[in-house]
C-alpha cells in the first residue's frame, strides 16, 4: 500500500482557495489501489490518516459515513 503525506493546513487551505471538496481530490487520486493517506500538521505529528479505497463505490460509501458522523458530531457540540 502507498504511503502519502498531506500537510494538513495547506490541503485545506487549497481546497478553500480551488473551490472543491476532499472526496473530489480523493476521487483524482484513486487508481484502482489502496493508498494511506496522512495527514500532519505543521510539527509533522500525525492528526489522523485515510485508507483511500481501490474503488468509487467504496469512497462513495466513505463519503456518506464521514457526512453522517461529522453531522452526528456537530449536532453534539450544539
């Protein structure tokens, strides 16, 4: 499995500047193998990672969990 490494705050300062979502760069990326993908921040600790799956299917899938959850979570904060 490939092994990528993502600053966290540039990535989501990118996808702010582009316009776009993560699952639209994550969905360029797949390749029809798995790739871990993980993110640092600016002390290269990690914050957390993502097995980025072989197919579109799975990441939709993904998608909709990540969706529900952060839902879930902001809901909580309130």
């Amino acid at each position: 499995m490939q092994r990528i490494e993502i600053k966290a705050d540039q990535f989501f300062e990118l996808l702010k500047l582009k316009d776009t979502s993560m699952w639209e760069i994550f969905a360029q990326m797949m390749d029809g193998n798995e790739k871990e993908i993980i993110f640092l921040d600016h002390e290269n600790k990690i914050l957390f990672n993502y097995v980025l799956p072989s197919t579109k299917e799975k990441l939709e899938e993904d998608r909709a969990e990540f969706s529900k959850q952060f839902s879930e979570k902001l809901t909580n904060l309130n």
